[in-house]
C-alpha cells in the first residue's frame, strides 16, 4: 500500500514537472513568431487563390521554412 503511495506521488511530481518544463519551453516570443508565421501562410494562400505566381510562393516558403521553424527553436 505504501509502494502504491509513492508510486502516485512520483508520478504526479513527474507530470507537474513536464507541465513546468512545457511551459517554459514556449515563451510569448515563440507565440507570437507563430502567429505571424500563420499570417503570412494565410496571405500567401489568399494570393495563390488570386492567381499570383511570384508572391504566393515566397509567402509560403517563408512562412512554412523559416518562420515556422524559428518560432520553435527560438
């Protein structure tokens, strides 16, 4: 019943912990480069839906290559 106990208490400490760490992990700067990542996503598919060759295409690699994946490493 103890070992039961314990086992519960760590497993709780445990996840209180990844939740901590989660937390930390994603500040508002890594927020925020997201949301700008999703803005140009979405105006790079409103201008490939408007016909654009030249703008829609820098738009979504941007967005999808660099933006993207700066707002989860920084």
């Amino acid at each position: 019943m103890a070992d039961r106990k314990r086992k519960e208490r760590s497993q709780g400490g445990q996840a209180q912990a990844v939740n901590t760490d989660l937390a930390r992990a994603f500040s508002q700067k890594n927020l925020l480069l997201f949301v700008i990542a999703l803005a140009v996503i979405v105006i790079g598919h409103i201008a490939l839906g408007m016909g654009s060759i030249t703008f829609a295409p820098v738009c979504l690699v941007a967005g999808y290559c660099i933006l993207v994946p700066l707002a989860i490493i920084i």
